[in-house]
C-alpha cells in the first residue's frame, strides 16, 4: 500500500520542491533590496503562503508566513508604499494559506485512504497469480486502461481442481471501475465451477449462467464477455496436453522454439448473449512440449496500434522465452514502445507444463508473479 501512498498528492513532496517557497522568499527579498525603495513589489510578497500550503502542511505554511512578514517589518526590506496596515494584511494572508494547508492535507489523507482500501478490494478480486499452480508454471501481466485502477474489464485466474488445472483469460462488456464487479462475480463462479465441473464445457455452462443472472437484475442493457477456457488435465499421459475451449475469444498463441502459432480452435459464441440453448465448443486438444508456453490474451493486445494506425502483430513479434513470466514481461515491453497509446484494458496470461519431478509441488497459493 505505500506504493499508492507515495503517489497521491497527500504524500511528502521531494526535498527540491519543499525548497521552493524559502527559494522564492529569498528571490523576493533580494529583488526588492536591489530596487528603490519606489518600486512596488509587495504583490510578490503576497503569492508567497499560498503557494506554500500546496506543499507543506499548517506548520510548514505558518512558519514561512512568519518569516515574510518578519522580513516586511525590517524597513530595508519593507518598500516605500508598505504600510503597517499592509503588513498586517500579509499576516492574514498567511494564516489564510496556513488554514489552507490544513484542509488540504485532510483531503488528502482521505483520498489515501480511499485509494488504499481500493486497492485492497481490488487486489481480493484479482489477487497476483502464484509462479506454479499444481502442475502448471505461469506467468501473468494486467494493465487497466483507467491509470487510477487496477482492475477493469478483462481478467485471467488459474486454479487447481479434481480435475486438473484450469485457467481462464476473459473480457467483458466495457471497461474499467462500471466492470469490476462483473469481472468478480466471473471470477467467482469460475473458482466454484473448477471443483464441480468433470468439463470444459460445464464450466463455460456456469459462465454463460451467471452473465443472464446479473444481466437481468440491472437495467442499463445486457451483460456479455469473451473468454477462453483453459485445462491441463491430470498428468498422466506420456506427453503434456492442454485442453482449449474459446466462446467468442482470441485463441491462445502456442510458443515454441520457432515462434508463435495461434491454435486452431471450432469458435462458440460469447457468453451472456441469452441463446436459449447455450452450448460451448468441442475442446481441442493441443499436446505440449517441454519448452512450449500457451499464451492467452485480450484484444487489448492485439488491437494496440502504433502511430501509423497499424495493429500490433502479436504472434510475428514474440521471442521465444520457456520462462512464462518472462515471456509476458517480455511481451508487455516490446507492445508499449510499439504502441503510441495503450487505450484498452490488457490481461496477458501464459501457460507452460512443470517439469514430472516438480509436478504437485505447486498450489492454489497465490503470491509473487506479475
């Protein structure tokens, strides 16, 4: 939490602007000893507390308008127009500024707060992906579109089950703060839907439900999303598979020494869309190599475009990389400095099979990736 403590405007400014306001008295001062007497500079004098409390709080704000209308009360400095009347007038404008700084600062306390206890919820509905769930190593990227946010309109989860490991990368109606709570309650149901689900199938079943139900307790139009549905069942086969489902999503991409390929999924409709028979695709099944990542994206990704207008290539412009969070780290880099502005929310999750003497030592623990 320190993090967005450090950048909101409650926090503690740098030394150098801390300086300004003293910096600033003394430009005054020199100015006005290096002027006649005539020359009328107490306007400058009168900007000096304002600008004070916008960087330090009531004592730093008192003690600079002390010291200014100190210095006014020594005739060198006072200039020929200053009264004693003004004098006192620049006392008030300092305790003025002083009261100023108070209110600021508990704005800005109280926007701290909000933003810490913001952050929190936000992390408990999208909590950072552990580097290996069950049998799965992963590596994971959210960008929000909204700079304030961390959370929007796409989400990703891995989770273990009876099953196998089961991942999810998806991407509802809008974005920003109006879709985090549509994105929770996916999250939710896919979480639940893990453990009682023997398919792929049911779960998007599950998905597709729980879209109608909130769709039809608000008022303000239809809710719907892509996702791409992800298992790595129970390892028992000679070879690593990955089971891939997609209801309306960008396939994955699957990574290899060569390159990035898209795999070549049967489409199924979005979820949410009120079909009266809602059935998603057949899964494919796509054996894995030792090497092999399955990335997952949103359109944030792809739809990117550079300052011609061009789209940014995803699957021409990866580097092969075994290590899934370097892959999406990797990834992230090369579409910032490709991209003029990044406008959409972007969930990268990437995929890869552990090694057969580290499979099981993993968990639904959820700690330090991206």
């Amino acid at each position: 939490m320190d993090r967005v403590a450090q950048e909101l405007p409650g926090a503690r400014p740098q030394g150098q602007l801390r300086l300004l306001p003293w910096l600033l008295l003394l430009v005054v001062v020199t100015a006005q000893l290096a002027t006649p007497e005539t020359v009328q500079l107490g306007f400058a004098f009168a900007v000096v507390p304002p600008l004070t409390s916008l960087v330090y709080g009531v004592l730093g704000t008192s003690l600079v308008a002390a010291v200014m209308t100190a210095l006014l009360s020594v005739p060198a400095v006072r200039a020929e127009h200053v009264s004693g009347g003004d004098v006192l007038a620049f006392a008030l404008i300092g305790a003025v500024s002083a009261l100023l700084a108070w209110v600021r600062a508990r704005r800005d306390a109280q926007l701290v707060t909000v933003r810490t206890v913001a952050e929190a919820a936000q992390f408990a509905v999208l909590p950072p992906l552990a580097p290996q769930v069950g049998h799965v190593r992963c590596g994971a990227l959210y960008r929000a579109a909204e700079r304030t946010a961390l959370v929007g309109g796409d989400l990703y989860d891995v989770q273990p089950g009876p099953y196998g490991v089961r991942a999810v990368v998806a991407d509802v109606q809008g974005h920003g703060l109006s879709a985090v709570g549509t994105v929770a309650s996916l999250l939710g149901t896919f979480r639940e839907a893990v453990l009682d689900e023997p398919d792929l199938a049911g779960v998007a079943a599950r998905l597709d439900r729980r879209l109608l139900v909130d769709s039809a307790r608000q008022q303000d139009g239809e809710l719907f999303a892509t996702a791409v549905l992800m298992e790595f069942p129970a390892r028992d086969e000679e070879r690593p598979v990955v089971r891939v489902v997609s209801c309306g999503h960008p396939p994955p991409l699957l990574v290899d020494g060569g390159g990035a390929r898209e795999i070549t999924v049967e489409p199924g409709p979005p979820l949410g869309l009120g079909l009266t028979d809602f059935r998603a695709p057949a899964p494919v099944s796509v054996p894995l190599g030792p090497a092999d990542v399955l990335l997952a994206h949103t359109d944030g990704v792809t739809e990117a475009r550079d300052a011609n207008g061009a789209f940014y290539p995803l699957a021409a412009r990866i580097r092969p990389d075994a290590d899934p969070v370097s892959l999406v780290r990797a990834v992230w880099r090369d579409l910032s400095s490709y991209a003029d502005e990044v406008t959409d929310d972007v969930a990268l999750l990437a995929l890869s099979a552990a090694e057969r003497e580290r499979a099981g030592t993993g968990g639904a623990a959820r700690g330090g990736a991206d």
